[in-house]
C-alpha cells in the first residue's frame, strides 16, 4: 500500500519511477496471489482496488500453471463474487476483474470449463443479493465485451482448436472474417457502463441448432438493457453495428434456399426486436433537452441516426415488406389512436424508418405506400425535428408517387407550406426538387401554385444561396414539361424581377457588394438552364413496356435560347464592367456552359454570337472558364457543317491568345494550362480537321504540351497526358502532326522517361504509361530507336538503375503494342525501381 500511494501521490518522479518498479515485481510473485484480495477489499480507495485486479489478471494470464487445478473453482467463484460486488462500484475495477475472469474462462475452456458462457450468463440472471438487475446485466455485458478482447492478446497454447470450442461454447460470438479472431459486436453502450446491449450470432451459431433457444434467451436480456434511459451522445455512447448486421445477412444468405428459409424464421423476433430498439434510440430528447445539447452533440446524434438508418436498410433485406407492414401498423395505431397521449418523438422516429429504407430500396411495390401517404397529412406537424422527417420521407417517396400522381394532392400542399419556412429550407426544397425531377409530367395542373410560391419564398430571401439554386433546379424540371408558350409566360413571370436587378447593377460601379448580387443572379438562371428541357425524352423500360409518359411534342425556337437571346447584350454589358474578376466570368461562362450541355444542337442559333463573345472575352483577359465553354462549344458543333467556320475561328484565336501565355511564363497560371489542354484533346477527338488550319502552330501546341508535362499539378499533368494520346495516333493522317512527332517525338519521350524515372508522382504513373503506349503503338521503329538512345545515357532516368534494367525495361515495353494494361504493370515496376522503392513494405502498400 505505501508504494502505491508513492506511485499515485508522491509528485517525485524518481519516487514514483521506484514505486513502479517494485510494484511490477510484486505483481508478478508468488505473494501476489494473497494480497491482491486485500486490496480489493471495499474500504480501499479505487486506484489501490484497480491495482489489485491488475495483479490477479496478471498471474491468471501469465503463471496460469502455477494454479493447482483444485483451486480453480475457488478461484473462479471469488472472481464471481468481487465482479457481483463492483458491479455497482468503481468501473476501472470491474472491467479489470472481468477481464481477469475472462482470462480464467479462457485457460480452463473447453476442457475444465464447457459451459463458461453459459454459466457467466446464469450467475449474472440469478436474482436475490444485493446487486439490482440493471447492475447485474451491465456486469454481464462487460464481461462479454472483454472476452474476446482478452482473447485476442491472451497467451494461449498452440495445441487449441479454437473454432472447435468457439462453436461448443461461445455461439454468441462474432468471428472477424479471415482469422480466428473472436469480437463481441457492441451496438449500444450504457451511461454508466461503455457497455454492448446487442449480438450478432455467426455462421458457426447457425450450424448448431441446439444453441439458438440459448441465443435467443440472451437477446432478449440484452434487448431490455436498451430501455436504460438515455441519449446519444449525452449519456449513452456506440459502436457501429452496420456491418456486423450485414455480415449476419451475408452468412444467412450463403446457405442454400431450404436453410435460408429455416433460419431467416428463427432469426425473425430478433430483427423485429433489433428494429424496435433502433427506434428507440433514434427518438429525440424532449425539446428542453435538445436545447441544451452543443452543436457537437447534436452532430454525433445526427451522425448516430445515420448508423441507425444504415442498419434498417440491412434489416430489411431480411425482414422484406413485412417490415414496412409493422412500421406502418405501428404509425397507423399511433396516429388513430385518440385515446392515448403520444410524444411526437414517436411519430418521427417511425417515420425516419420509413425514409431510412425508402431512400435505399424500391417500395413502389409495397401495399402499404397509399396508406403511409394517406397517414401523412393526419400528422400534428408540431415540431421542427418532426417537421424535416416528414418532409424527407415525402422526399424519399417522390419515385413512388410518380407512378401514383393521384397522391400528389395529398403531401404537395405539405411541401409549399414547408418552402416558407427558413428551419426547413434544406428538407422541402430537396423534397420538391425530388418531386418535380420525377413526377414533372403529373404537375402541369400544380405548376401555376408552386411557381408562385416559389417565387415568393425567393422574392422574400427565405433561403440560403445553395437552396436557392436547388429550387430553380426544381422549376426547371417543372417547366421542361409544359408546353413552349406557357414556358415562355413562366420564364418572363420568374425572371424578369431579376434582370431588371441585374440591369441596375450593371450600371453601379463595381465593388463588393454588388458582385455577390451579380454571381448570386447568374448563377439562378444558370441552374435553372440546367434543367430546363423541354427535348429530353423519357427512355422505355421494354419493348413490350407502355409508353412513359412524356413532355408534350413542341415547336419553335427553345425557350431557354429565346430567354438568352433576350438577355445577351445585357450579360455582355456586364462582362465589360467585370471582365478582369475571374468569380463574375465564371459566373457568366456558367450560365451558358450548363445550356449547352442542356440544349445540346438546340443550342445552335447562339453559336456564331457567343464564339464571338468567347473570343473577344479570351483575348481581353484569358480565363480557363472561357476555354472550358470553348471546349464544349468544340464537342457539340465542331462537326457540324453549319457551324464548323465560326467554332474554328473561336478555336485557332484561343490557341493563338494561349501560345502567347506559354510564351510569357505559363507557370502562373496552370488552370489556363489544364484547360487548354483539355480543349486541344477535346478537338483532336472531335474534329481532328481543326489541326490542318494553316493559321494553328502545331508545333508550338507540341512543345507547350512537353512544358506541362512538368508541371506539380496532377489534374494538369493527366489532362496533357490524354493530349497526347489523342495526338499521336494521328500521325499518319494529319501531316502536321507527323511532321512534329518525327522532329520532335524524342522530347516527348525524354520527358515521360524523366517523370517515370522519379521526377513526377507515383499516382500518374498510368496516364504516362498510356502515352508511352501510344507511341509503341502508332511510332515504332522511331521509338526504338528513341528508347536506345535514351536509356544509354548514364544515370538516366535514374541514377538506381543499371543498363541490364533499362535493357529489360525497353524490351518489355517493345513487345507490348497490343496489351495496354500490361505497359502500365511495366511502367509501375520500373519506377518504383527507379525511386529505389521495389520490394519496400512502402511500395506494397501504395
């Protein structure tokens, strides 16, 4: 006892230093097995009682021979009675005597000890004693949650058959896949004990028949443990159990249709028993409790649920539509039921089961859908927590009431009323974008009601920027499935109040505050374009299948290029004012690149304008947005004969501007460089004819592709990889192209054999190996060549590694001109010789 004291008092650190080395060698002698009783007793402080443990679990695990074998009943109902007596006492002390008592179990299992587990699950149910039920069930759970881990670390004979004995007397166990590992799965823990109050059987639980009465008996126990009052994360804490759940389905599931049948009936309360506890948790505190939580708090609550959610889908890949049938009998009793008084946490965490699986599976199946919406308006929407669930699970229902459009009238009116209020921004709006994405073709009758109230949440600034954008998504959707005029009458009712603000701000001397204003207005009709379309047709789901409903047949110009024709000057108007801010020019490219992608060749009337626009914004100020329209401009009209001259003047005047660049000193500027060489990829996929023009400097383009292949950034150093091996196959039918690779294909080799011998990133390994493939492929003899005088030189790529490897390494990649994976597999084994880090633990685990 001094030396303890001295160990946990005494503020000398040489004391306690001496104190610590005495105590480890009591520990481990003979003596030991005396005084560690003593210490237990109840009058010692907690810190001397843990010690004490700690002695006993040491001479358990390590001088387990030293027991004489009739001791070890004596021994094992000490250890029964301390843990009974710390149940209720100090926490460090009872883990350490359970996982004392598991070492105990552990040596005398199978053999003196069959029934361990059985009999730790006995002694723990007895009643009478001083110790309550709730005390005796949490001791028992941390002897469970211990054993396995005492397990793990314990000093075991070799001569064990260990999945033996685990199936004879540890069923309740869950075996880590791929060894022989043993782990309890913890689902919940306990305020006053980090405990497990949930299982997961195996499939060696699954082959022993006689073992399940047993199992299920120990579940239920351990189902009751989780009515403890309590919330996570305040005064309860978790370990995920998803994938446990999931492991469980998978062992079921591997058996064959006969056995599956058997055990999915036996494991059926226990899943139905999983999913009321998983409810239970999911609840809410009262509102005067969730007030107090931090933000903190309620994060990990959030996070908890999601676990929760996670779990239910894997449930219900057991349970099926019954599932669903009992969560819906339990809201419909809930909700009918006006005798009893019910606490709208209930209702919303039986709602949050029907959204957990809806979100995940199709239920458009399910029986009890049209009852679920019909329940819905029923519901006393009191309460902001219960309000959101309300609205995601409509949310998560949207592909269903796409086949049911009759249930729109019912939960609509729901999601408006929701869109005013700014608590719920995130989960109508989302719910709305979802309905009017699936259901557009069943809203036209809505559409007048929901534009309108769409318009004046927005008018009123209800909700934050990105939920803003959200809903003109969602009113693009909706206004793709009217027809052309009453598009039009909407866009000019929607629209208008914005363009005359931006009118007015494009008057206004720049500054900060009015450039939020701009981008915030570009970038609503934006995602509104990116939507809006009226062209897209719904694919068949079969030949034999019933036409799908569908936007109806239109004519006349595309509403959105009419809407953008209108608004042309004024975008050009502020572009003047904002052209050297690279936000407002991204804003304004923005716009414009989501309607070609949209509208695709219904975007053809504004080509010839905005090529001239793009150009004369390019060489004003260069801006990768600008190449990056320009490259979609390039993928959808560069074939077209209409359009080919003023796409191809767009294209030789962006090259020329960027040449320029590169000239200056690209360095400062690798977004322009990654998007350039994008869009010379982009047109040599496309329209190969652009690189024959007399006014593009191929070569040029060649030598700025070797500079970029330099450079740190990986997104840029891939884009001009994929230039390449766009370039080099057309050697043979673009002369320019020939011409350069012949001149000046060296170079390009040299760089990529710099970048595989250490200079560039293990992680563009492949992309370089694609360009050498290229070359092998499309150049030869001239890559022969090219390699032989290359790897001649000494110390190069690396200085690591010797002519026999570089000799090795050419001819692999020589005879490879058809398997591309394999130059790839080369290329890795190269370069990690190159760096020095072939056969490393390093290279491994890369």
């Amino acid at each position: 006892v001094p030396a303890l004291h001295q160990l946990y008092y005494d503020p000398n650190i040489e004391n306690k230093n001496l104190a610590q080395k005495w105590l480890m060698q009591a520990q481990v002698s003979p003596q030991a097995w005396q005084f560690c009783w003593v210490l237990l007793r109840p009058e010692k402080v907690p810190e001397i009682q843990y010690f004490g443990a700690s002695a006993l679990h040491t001479k358990i695990s390590r001088y387990w021979g030293d027991i004489p074998a009739e001791q070890y009943d004596t021994l094992k109902t000490q250890l029964f009675s301390q843990i009974a007596r710390f149940a209720s006492g100090s926490k460090i002390v009872l883990t350490r005597l359970c996982v004392a008592l598991a070492s105990l179990a552990l040596n005398m299992m199978p053999e003196v000890w069959p029934g361990a587990v059985s009999e730790m699950v006995h002694m723990f149910q007895e009643e009478g004693g001083e110790v309550d039920g709730r005390a005796r069930c949490l001791a028992l759970l941390e002897l469970l949650t211990v054993l396995p881990e005492e397990f793990q670390t314990s000093r075991l004979p070799q001569y064990r058959n260990i999945r033996a004995w685990c199936r004879r007397c540890i069923p309740i166990f869950v075996i880590k896949r791929g060894s022989d590992v043993l782990r309890v799965s913890a689902l919940m823990k306990t305020d006053s004990c980090p405990q497990s109050v949930l299982l997961f059987s195996i499939r060696a639980l699954l082959e022993q028949v006689e073992h399940w009465q047993s199992f299920l008996a120990l579940v239920n126990m351990i189902m009751f443990c989780t009515g403890i009052p309590g919330h996570y994360p305040v005064n309860i804490y978790s370990r995920k159990s998803t994938k446990n759940a999931c492991y469980q389905r998978d062992d079921i599931m591997s058996f064959e249709a006969e056995k599956q049948a058997v055990y999915l009936q036996v494991y059926r309360p226990v899943y139905f028993q999983l999913v009321d506890v998983l409810l239970h948790k999911a609840q809410f505190p009262t509102d005067e409790e969730y007030a107090s939580w931090s933000s903190d708090e309620k994060e990990q609550f959030r996070i908890y649920r999601v676990d929760i959610s996670d779990t239910l889908m894997y449930v219900y890949e057991m349970l099926g539509a019954e599932l669903l049938s009992n969560l819906y009998d339990k809201l419909g009793r809930l909700l009918t039921n006006t005798e009893q008084t019910t606490t709208w946490q209930h209702t919303e965490a039986l709602l949050y089961g029907f959204q957990s699986i809806a979100e995940t599976i199709d239920v458009n199946y399910s029986d009890v859908i049209p009852g679920l919406i019909g329940l819905i308006p029923r519901i006393n929407i009191n309460n902001i927590q219960l309000a959101d669930t309300v609205m995601f699970t409509i949310g998560a229902l949207a592909e269903w009431l796409a086949d049911h459009p009759v249930m729109l009238s019912s939960v609509l009116p729901l999601v408006l009323q929701a869109l005013g209020n700014p608590d719920l921004s995130v989960s109508s709006v989302s719910t709305l974008k979802k309905i009017c994405r699936e259901c557009k073709y069943d809203l036209p009758p809505y559409a007048t009601n929901i534009v309108a109230v769409s318009q004046e949440v927005l008018i009123k600034q209800i909700h934050k920027t990105s939920q803003c954008m959200w809903l003109m998504q969602a009113l693009g959707f909706l206004l793709s499935a009217l027809p052309v005029e009453e598009i039009l009458r909407n866009l000019h009712s929607l629209i208008t109040p914005y363009i005359q603000q931006l009118e007015k701000l494009s008057e206004e001397t720049p500054n900060p505050s009015n450039k939020l204003a701009i981008i915030h207005i570009l970038g609503l009709l934006s995602n509104l374009f990116t939507t809006l379309d009226i062209t897209k047709q719904e694919e068949e789901s079969g030949e034999n299948a019933p036409p799908i409903k569908s936007a109806p047949p239109q004519t006349g110009p595309n509403p959105v290029v009419v809407v953008l024709q209108q608004v042309f000057a004024l975008i050009q108007t502020v572009l003047s004012k904002w052209l050297n801010d690279s936000q407002v020019v991204e804003a304004v490219c923005a716009i414009f690149e989501k309607s070609v992608k949209t509208l695709l060749h219904d975007f053809a009337p504004m080509v010839s304008q905005l090529s001239e626009m793009l150009g004369q914004m390019y060489s004003t100020i260069p801006q990768a947005s600008a190449l990056d329209l320009t490259r979609q401009m390039v993928h959808i009209f560069a074939s077209e004969t209409n359009h080919f001259p003023p796409i191809k003047a767009l294209f030789e005047l962006v090259t020329s501007v960027t040449l320029t660049i590169f000239q200056q000193g690209p360095r400062d500027h690798p977004d322009i460089v990654d998007s350039f060489m994008q869009l010379q990829a982009q047109a040599l996929k496309r329209k190969p004819d652009l690189f024959l023009s007399e006014s593009l400097d191929v070569k040029a383009v060649f030598h700025c592709g070797l500079l970029s292949l330099k450079f740190p950034e990986a997104p840029t150093v891939k884009s001009t990889c994929f230039f390449f091996t766009e370039l080099i196959p057309h050697c043979a039918d673009i002369p320019p192209v020939g011409q350069v690779v012949q001149e000046d294909g060296k170079l390009l080799l040299l760089a990529v054999l710099e970048a595989i011998g250490g200079q560039s990133s293990r992680s563009l390994m492949d992309q370089f190996a694609e360009v050498l493939f290229c070359l092998n492929k499309h150049c030869f003899a001239l890559l022969t060549v090219w390699l032989k005088e290359a790897l001649r030189s000494p110390g190069f790529p690396s200085s690591r590694v010797s002519d026999d490897q570089k000799d090795t390494f050419s001819q692999q990649v020589l005879r490879e001109r058809v398997n591309k994976r394999r130059v790839k597999d080369i290329v890795k084994e190269f370069t990690l010789v190159c760096r020095g880090l072939h056969g490393t633990e390093y290279a491994a685990d890369y």
